[in-house]
C-alpha cells in the first residue's frame, strides 16, 4: 500500500488556526503528520495527540453536532423524531463516558477512540459545578432548544426526499486546492431553494458569515443552484432561559461571494508562501513563528511542546 501523502487543502477551520498561530498551524497540519504511526514518547506522536485535544467548549459543541446528526440521520431515514427525554437522555451517556476516558487520559493510549480535553491534560481548575453549568446550558439545554424550536418544525414539514445533506463531510475545487466542508443540513424547500444550516453553541461571530459564504460556493455546485437560490441559516442553540433556538438567515450576494472567493484565495496565498516547497507541501518549523497574544496561549493544546507553559 503507498505511503500516506499529506495533501495542501483548505477550510474555514485550518484558515482559523493559520491566523491564530502560525506555530499552533504547523504542530497540528505538519508536525503531527504520521503520528498515529509513532512510538509512544515521541515527539511527532504527542503533537498528534495534542492537535485532537478540545476545549471544554469545543467538546460541549462537538457532543451537541453528533447528537443532532444522530437524531437527523434517523429521521432521514425513518421519518420518526426521538422525542427530547429521549434524545436528551443517550447524549448525557455519551458524555458521561467521554468525560471519564478524558479524566483518565485515555486519549494517550487511544486518541482516535477516545475523547480527549485540554482541561484533562493540563490539569487546568474546573470546578464541578462549572462541568455542569456547561452540561445543562450547552448540551442539553441546546438539544431542548433545537427540538422545540421553528427550525426543528420545518424539518418536520419538509418531505425526506427534498432532504440534500446531514453533517457529511465533502469537499470541493477552488483553483486547483480542495476546500472541505461539512454542512450540518441541507434542504431543498418548495419553492426550489436550497437552505443550508448550521449549528451554533456559542455566540455569533464574523467569521459564521464567511462560513455561509463558502457553503454557498460549494451548494452552487453540488446541487447547481443560483446563489440567490441559495439561503444560510445560522441556528443559535445555546438560549438564555430555556428559549427555543434562534435562526438567522442570510443570502450571500454576488459581492459577499466575490469577497469570499477572494479571501480564501489571499488564505491559501498566505499557507502556501510559508512552505519550503508549496509542490511537495512541506513546511519547516522556524517558517511558522508563535503568537505574540501569550493569552491566546493559555488556551492552546500545543503550549508544552511550544514552550509557553
């Protein structure tokens, strides 16, 4: 079998760590490569395990999107809805038991199997009734929020064949470099417009709106759209007082595309130049410095290996 080759390719999220940190870049997009290979105790095999470590917050987020897919991928199929107890119930399972592989570090043994949290590793103070202030607001309070909200309705009321996409990852060619994305649903409504929807457990961000964009770029091609055929939905889960979920919708214009197509265009730019050959896609360590922002580091997986502790 051939060996492995780390492609150059493209996404929102591999175009947030760029900006991030450019150190923080290379551990988890070069340095780590052919670590699920390596001894134990080596460097490139703690990098590959450090660059799958979450934050609590990016691991409330990751519980809430499988779970929705769940959910949605059998109501696909099915048609039939688990009701909120339910659905609420084998979330709080799972995560119960991603909680404790991390507390026990089992992501060193296993870290494609196993859940691991930044919090775990560096030993980071939680206190237990911040564990499950984040339990009750984020994870079950978003799947309550999803399922009795006007988004959850309309899905009830779309017929499954107009139904195009469920948190299947897929990608696409921009100027010869694939881009990936992963659109958490897709419909198809009477009226022939494709609505594409994602799921968001935090507060809203600029960067949501360059998301949709490049969804749109992608939708009008996977599914030969017009863009203004083709309508974003941003679905805010995490609610104040138990509020069903809030959708915001938005159309990306000839303009916003345009200036989508040209950031990702100045991104990949930007990754490329970095690289002491752009053709073989292979990058040296000095090339990518670290943050100036020290608070950024605080919150960063790669802290001991980078030294910032």
């Amino acid at each position: 079998m051939a060996a492995l080759q780390n492609e150059f390719s493209w996404s929102k999220s591999r175009h947030e760590k760029f900006q991030g940190c450019r150190r923080a870049y290379y551990y988890a997009y070069y340095g780590s490569w052919g670590g699920w290979d390596a001894p134990a105790g080596s460097p490139v095999r703690e990098l590959y395990v450090l660059k799958r470590l979450s934050s609590r917050w990016q691991w409330a987020g990751s519980v809430v999107h499988d779970a929705l897919k769940r959910l949605l991928v059998r109501a696909r199929a099915t048609g039939e809805w688990w009701p909120a107890d339910r659905l609420v119930e084998q979330t709080r399972l799972q995560a119960r038991g991603q909680f404790a592989g991390s507390r026990e570090k089992g992501y060193w043994r296993a870290p494609t199997r196993t859940v691991g949290l930044v919090e775990h590793e560096y030993a980071e103070p939680v206190t237990d009734a911040e564990w499950k202030r984040l339990y009750d607001t984020v994870i079950e309070g978003s799947l309550r929020a999803f399922l009795a909200s006007p988004v959850a309705e309309e899905l009830r009321r779309t017929p499954r064949e107009r139904w195009l996409t469920v948190d299947e990852l897929d990608s696409w060619d921009f100027e010869g470099t694939k881009v990936w994305v992963a659109i958490d649903l897709a419909y198809r409504d009477g009226d022939g417009r494709v609505h594409l929807l994602d799921w968001k457990t935090g507060r809203e961000r600029g960067a949501d709106h360059l998301q949709l964009a490049v969804y749109t770029l992608y939708a009008r091609r996977k599914w030969e759209v017009a863009e203004e055929d083709v309508v974003g939905g941003l679905v805010y889960l995490a609610t104040e007082g138990g509020a069903p979920a809030e959708r915001r919708s938005a159309t990306a214009d000839a303009a916003a595309l345009a200036a989508a197509g040209e950031e990702i265009r100045a991104s990949i730019a930007a990754m490329r130049a970095a690289l002491v050959d752009p053709a073989a896609n292979l990058a040296a360590e000095e090339a990518f410095p670290r943050t100036a922002d020290r608070a950024a580091c605080a919150r960063c997986a790669f802290r001991r290996p980078c030294g910032r502790l």
